[in-house]
C-alpha cells in the first residue's frame, strides 16, 4: 500500500460544512443544503478540491453558488454503476484568494436521519492527491438570530399596558 506524501501546507487545510434541512418539494426526498467552507491556509496558488458524494446517500447534486475564484464542476453519483458522486472545485490562475473558499450545494439525502460529513481529497498544482479527509462541522457554530430590539420593546410596552389595565 502506497502512503500519500503530504506537504505540511496540505496538513493545515481543512473543509468545513454547515448543513441545512431545506423545505421538501416533493414528496419523499429530503432536501437539504451544504455551504462548504474550503480553508486556504498553505495551499498553492493553483489547487482542487474534490469533495465525494456515496450514491446510496446522495442524489440531485445541485451546485448553487461558489467563489469567484473558483471553477466548480459537478458530477452526479450514480447507485447503477456504483460510481461516487463528485464536486470538483478548482483554483482558478491568478485569482486573488482571501483565506477561504464556499461552495453551496443542494442535494437530496437518501440516508437516515441528517447528512453527515463525507470524504474529500485535496489535489496539488500538478493534480495530484495529497490529502484524503473528512469534512468538518465548523468548531464555532453560525451565529444565532436575535429579535430585532424593536420587537422585544414592543412586546414589554404592551405587557406594561396590559398590567395598567388590569389595574384601573
């Protein structure tokens, strides 16, 4: 068995995923959402990122959106073959890179309960694999929304109200 060669700049990059339960529009497929995060922090200027999708959990890859400075190539897995579903995402020559690179996905989840991490491969300048992980859970959760602080005032004014009433 041949081990994998990994640059210490690979050993630092990561791919972080946020997953969303998504409205169904048909009935019995589970539709949901990943944004990936692909965290740049020693990769080469041209690089890929070669995210694998199981054909007995996933279908319907749907690419969404993805950074400028980014190409994303999308194959469908395949349960007939069996053949892995991919998202290739390629740095493009001479894109200017801010540390990190999304790509948001939609697809339909085959499994049980919600989609979990898969497996991805990082690929050098000369496309080469240098990295076989899985993706992540970001460690610091998005940011929760909070009432407006308008609405959390008018709520205690018409509680403060309904105590006066009470009153007279």
């Amino acid at each position: 068995m041949a081990a994998l060669n990994v640059p210490a700049s690979a050993a630092t990059s990561s791919v972080d995923f946020i997953a969303t339960d998504l409205t169904d529009v048909t009935t019995g497929r589970d539709l949901w959402h990943y944004k990936y995060l692909i965290k740049r922090q020693s990769l080469p200027s041209l690089f890929a990122v070669n995210l694998i999708f199981s054909p007995s959990l996933y279908g319907n890859l749907t690419v969404t959106g993805f950074s400028s400075g980014l190409s994303v190539l999308d194959t469908q897995p395949d349960p007939g073959l069996p053949a892995d579903g991919l998202i290739i995402a390629t740095a493009l020559y001479g894109a200017v890179f801010d540390g990190s690179e999304t790509v948001d996905l939609d697809f339909v989840w085959l499994g049980n309960g919600d989609p979990e991490s898969q497996y991805f491969e990082i690929l050098d300048d000369s496309f080469n694999i240098v990295l076989v992980a899985q993706t992540a859970k970001p460690s610091v959760p998005p940011p929760q929304s909070l009432p407006e602080p308008g609405v959390a005032g008018l709520v205690a004014l018409g509680m403060l109200a309904l105590r006066r009433r009470r009153r007279v």
